[in-house]
C-alpha cells in the first residue's frame, strides 16, 4: 500500500516537471481575462433594456490561429431588477495576427440561467453564441481586449413560455497571457 501511494506522488510529480515543457514545445498559448461593459436584452417593441455586463474568462491557442475558450458572463439586470442573467459558453475562436494586434471570431454554445430575484426561482437553457473582438499588446503579456458578443434566446418569457430575448454584450476589458 505505502508503495503505491508514493508511486502516485511521484507519478504528479513527473508529470508537473514535464508538463511546462511540453506545453512549451507545442507552442500553446494560455491566456485568461475579465472585462466589463454593456449589456443589451433587445426587445420587440424596439425598446431595448441596458444593464452593465461582465465576463471572466480563459482561453488556450493551439495549432497555430485556432483556440478554444470558456467564460463566465453576468448580463445584469431586467424586468425592473427583479431578473439577473448569467451564461456560460464554450467557444471555437480563430484568430488573425495583423502588425502586433490580433483580431478574432469565436462561436460556440452556451447555456443561461435567469433568476426570478424575488421569489428566488431559476430558470435555464441552452443556446448559441458568436463574436468578434480585437486584442492590442501592452506589453508581451498584458493586452486590452475589446469584443462584441450574441447570445441567442437567452431567458423565456413569462407570460406565453416563448423563447427569451437575444441579448449583446459589448466589452472592454485586459487579457493575460501565462
């Protein structure tokens, strides 16, 4: 028994020394970041309800222009302050390095979850989500990101059961290379 926990120890062991190199030598890039900024839950009557927005999110870059990344974004607000809105999404992202800033598409799926703020009740689903944003370097491992984000169908409505509103989230923010 002894022999086989320190064969497990020394298993984590080997495997945090080799694992920098490893990474290093396929060249992948990890990055994670926050940002907020300006939500929108567009509604048909045209008027539109804003709220502020924030993400918190992490990404790696692999072969070459392509990544994936997953992130954690409250939408804010709605109905009076009576309903928040969160996600969670997994996206695809392709990038494009143009003379030290690099500008990006993703999309993928997310899945939402609104909260009733007074009786405390949730509801969820699943939807897509999309995006564009660009990157601009401060320094080798700091950047300022700006992104324009849909998410589809988030929420549904109370009254018939009708798939929600689509929502944006238009957001500044600092990513970190590690």
């Amino acid at each position: 028994m002894k022999l086989n926990f320190l064969s497990r120890w020394f298993a984590v062991a080997l495997t945090l020394l080799v694992l920098p190199g490893i990474v290093q030598a396929l060249e992948v890039d990890v990055y994670g970041g926050f940002g907020t900024g300006y939500a929108v839950q567009k509604q048909d009557t045209g008027d539109d309800t804003t709220d502020t927005g924030e993400k918190a999110y992490i990404g790696t870059r692999f072969l070459g222009p392509f990544g994936i990344e997953i992130a954690y974004y409250n939408l804010g607000k709605y109905n009076n302050a009576t309903e928040e809105v969160s996600v969670v999404s997994a996206v695809a992202v392709a990038n494009l390095d143009i003379r030290g800033m690099t500008l990006f598409v993703k999309g993928g799926v997310s899945e939402w979850k609104e909260t009733d703020l007074i009786s405390g009740t949730e509801i969820s689903g699943e939807g897509i989500t999309y995006g564009l944003g660009i990157n601009l370097p401060v320094d080798k491992h700091v950047l300022f990101r700006t992104e324009l984000e849909r998410f589809n169908k988030v929420g549904k409505d109370a009254a018939s059961s009708d798939p929600g509103k689509d929502m944006w989230l238009l957001s500044f923010g600092v990513n970190f290379r590690f």
